[in-house]
C-alpha cells in the first residue's frame, strides 16, 4: 500500500513526520516522500530538509495521500503543482487527506466544496475561501468521499492512527500507536487559544511574526 506525502518549500515538519512515523510501523505499508522535484526541500523556518524521494510525475497513483501544512501552503490558494498533483491523484485514492493548513491544498484542489473540514485554528478563514466549511474538530471524516482533514499540527498523529484503523484493522492502530508509545500527558492544558490566557496569545503573536 503506497502513501505518498508531498513536500514543499515552508512546510511543517511535524505535519509530515508525525503522520510518517505512525504509517511507516505497518509493514504493508510503504511512505514515499514526494517533490516537485527529487531532492531536498527545507521547512517554514530554513532549519530542517527533508527529502522528496520521488517527483510528482513518478508516483500519479498513489493509494493515500497526506498533504502537511505549513507556511508555504499560501503560495498553492490559486494552484501550483502539488495542487494540480492532488486533484489528478485523488480520482484512484483510497484516502486523501490532510494536516494542519495542507487543507488549503485540498480546497485548493475543489477537494472541499461543501464539506466540513479543519485546519489550524488560525487559518480557519482561509480555509473557508477554498469553498469548506471550517469546524474545530481534531479529525473530520467524510469516509464516502475518501477525505479526512487533521487540525494542526500534533493532529496529524491522530489522523494516522485512525488511517490504519481503516486501511488494517483496529489491533493494527492501536500496535502503531503503542509503537511510537503515543500517550499525550502534556504538562499544560493549553492546546487551544480558548484554553489560554491572553498573555500567552501575545506571546503566539510575537513568535508568529517571528517565524513568517
């Protein structure tokens, strides 16, 4: 089974590596890093490269697709060649799906129209521009569509889990997930700005506009 996961200039790396970490536990299944080119593609803050191992053009057929987000998913709001690889790709999927802002890149795609989805909480707008409708929820399905969106970032992880619940079984989930011993005790109960004081949102603000 071939998951494919497209890389881009400015991307979350934990968009791409949490889901990754989780799929690549099943032996059936098979994660490719994709590109529009091979090589290596840094992420939104220059620090880290990952590698696309295929170019688009190589894998059009791929059986799941996990799209991350990232600062760079606002150059695909009018296309773009991982746009224009995911809508041609989708037809054949058994799974098109999302983390974080790569919803953008589904809405993108007309991927979206009508449907709830999510997104990180501060992209909800743009996410609506695409044609969804935004929800703020960790993971939507739309099983009869062969669409799940993932909120952000940490999300992806949880998305992964269900993904092998429904491309194996549930005993398959539950191995990857003990696997990479995924059992959240943050130290904080602050994984929302409606969880925080207004402090600590000045605080995001001052790194978001440090990082963008």
């Amino acid at each position: 089974m071939q998951v494919a996961i497209p890389l881009f200039p400015r991307l979350t790396a934990l968009d791409a590596i949490g889901p990754y970490e989780v799929l690549q536990r099943v032996p059936s299944i098979d994660v490719t890093f994709v590109g529009a080119q091979r090589g290596e593609v840094r992420t939104e803050n220059g620090f880290l490269g990952l590698t696309a191992d295929a170019a688009f053009d190589e894998l059009p057929r791929p059986d799941v697709i996990v799209v991350p987000g990232g600062v760079g998913t606002r150059a695909f709001a009018h296309g773009g060649d991982v746009v224009d690889w995911v809508r041609a790709a989708h037809p054949t999927t058994r799974f098109t799906t999302s983390v974080c802002t790569g919803s953008l890149v589904l809405g993108a795609a007309g991927l979206l129209d009508g449907l709830a989805a999510t997104t990180h909480w501060g992209a909800t707008e743009l996410l609506a521009r695409t044609g969804a409708t935004p929800v703020e929820t960790r993971v939507v399905e739309h099983l009869e569509h062969r669409i799940i969106t993932a909120a952000g970032v940490s999300a992806g992880i949880d998305m992964a889990i269900r993904l092998v619940e429904l491309l194996v079984d549930d005993v398959a989930a539950q191995a990857a997930q003990v696997f990479i011993e995924y059992d959240p005790q943050p130290p904080f109960d602050a994984g929302h700005p409606r969880k925080v004081s207004a402090e600590v949102m000045e605080r995001v603000a001052e790194y978001w506009t440090s990082r963008s």
